[in-house]
C-alpha cells in the first residue's frame, strides 16, 4: 500500500530537492505537485524526477486562493486503496520509530480513514540569512511541545473512500479523521501526539527568509500575505535543540551530491 504525496508550490528552488529526496527516502512512492506561477528554477529542478515517475508537475496558474481547488482537483482525479499526504514543501513527514512512513501508517492504532499527524515546529535557532545547506541540517531548535501551534495537524487520508476538502490541515472523511493514537480528530487541531508519525514544520527558516517568504502570499488566501513579525517571534522559542530527524541526513546529503 503506497504513500504518496499532494502539494501546491510556488518559487520552492531553493528546497525542492532537498524536499523530494528526503521524502524518497522514508518511503513516499509518488508527489504530485501543484505548481502555482513558479517564476524560479523550481520546474527545472524537478525534471530528473518527472522523468523517473516519480513526480507529475500540473500547471496551476490560478491567483490565490488556489490551494482548496487544487486538493479538489486531485481528490477527482485520484480515488482507491493508497495513502495521500496533504502537506507542504516546508513540512517534512517521518517516523520517529520506524524507517519509513508506510510502517508508521501501519502501526498506528488509528482506523484506516484518516491520520491527522501534528507538527513539530522548527524555527530559526538565531539563524538570520540563508545558508546553502539542507534544512533539516540547518534548523534544530524549536519550542517545547507545550506550545500551541503544534496541536495543529495535517491530513493523511486512505483514498479509497468518500473524501473533501475542509480546509489545508482537515477534510472531510467519510470514515473520520484519527490522531495517532486512534483518538478522533474533528477539526485542524489534535492533542499533540507524535511517537509514531510526525511533520517537521519548518515554517520560518531564518528571518530573511521568512520575509521573502511572505511576500509570496499564501495559496489558501488572497491577496499578499502580510504578517506582523510578532507572529515569527512567537515561534523562536530555543526551549529544545532537536536532532532526531538528522538520522536521515547522510543518505539524504548522499542523494543531493549525486545530483549536482
């Protein structure tokens, strides 16, 4: 039973490698990904793994709000027994406790409907510019799990059944939406739960970044994106120096260097 993956981007250049790879290597089979005016190298960049299958890139050149309509899109286009994440370019989905997302799936209590998986927050950790490195080498630091943004979830549904969009982080399912530990989930937000699956948020990056970031806008609002700094701030708390994903980072620098 596959894992695959549907996102929308747009100008991801600078991670989308990074981004593929990793997910190649906990498992994922396949991501299909909305590209929203990409005006970067996001596109070329993907071209070696479209040529293997395992990517398809759908032109999306609507103006936001465009996410909801491109989840739709694959919801009507892709139904049957395999599992879909619904996440982001800055989110990175594992398994603390096992190698590959897929055995993850597996061993959770939860029913076969739906696994709403919570974030891990990762922020800059000081960090103020881009470096040319991967991302889960460069942001380690994040706050205690106490923290609220982290009862947010994102939706790993079982295809084969009845499902809609409700918004980005949950859907309407027809056999329900479970946490990890096959507690029912009735809205984007869970009692934060992550021994057996987890998401790697990396929702800000250094400062830089997150402002270039915002000028982008989001693809489940209209219009540009303004977000006070307050927000980014109410992120940085340096409570937890997290290493745990790191043990994927030597294939994954491996796979990098092969592309070059």
């Amino acid at each position: 039973m596959s894992v695959n993956i549907c996102c929308i981007a747009r100008n991801e250049g600078l991670y989308i490698r990074e981004w593929v790879l990793f997910h190649q290597i906990v498992g994922v089979e396949h991501i299909t990904l909305y590209n929203n005016n990409s005006d970067d190298n996001m596109v070329e960049l993907l071209k070696p793994f479209v040529e293997s299958g395992f990517v398809d890139v759908i032109d999306w050149p609507m103006p936001n709000p465009s996410q909801l309509a491109a989840y739709n899109d694959y919801i009507c286009k892709h139904c049957g027994p395999f599992w879909c994440a619904f996440i982001d370019v800055d989110e990175f989905m594992w398994s603390p406790k096992y190698n590959t997302i897929q055995e993850g799936l597996d061993n959770c209590p939860a029913p076969r409907s739906a696994i709403g998986v919570n974030w891990m927050v990762l922020n800059s950790g000081g960090q103020t510019e881009y470096e040319d490195k991967p991302v889960i080498e460069r942001f380690t630091w994040r706050p205690n799990i106490n923290h609220p943004v982290d009862q947010h979830v994102k939706s790993v549904i079982w295809m084969d059944q009845n499902v809609s969009v409700i918004d980005p982080h949950h859907f309407n399912v027809e056999h329900g939406t479970f946490n990890e530990q096959g507690a029912a989930v009735h809205g984007p937000f869970s009692n934060h739960s992550s021994e057996i699956m987890r998401i790697n948020h990396y929702s800000s990056k250094s400062l830089a970044e997150w402002r270039k970031r915002i000028l982008l806008g989001k693809p489940d609002r209209g219009g540009i994106e303004v977000r006070e700094d307050e927000w980014y701030w109410d992120r940085q708390q340096m409570e937890v120096d997290d290493h745990e994903i790191q043990r994927y980072l030597p294939e994954l620098k491996r796979r990098l260097e092969c592309q070059e």
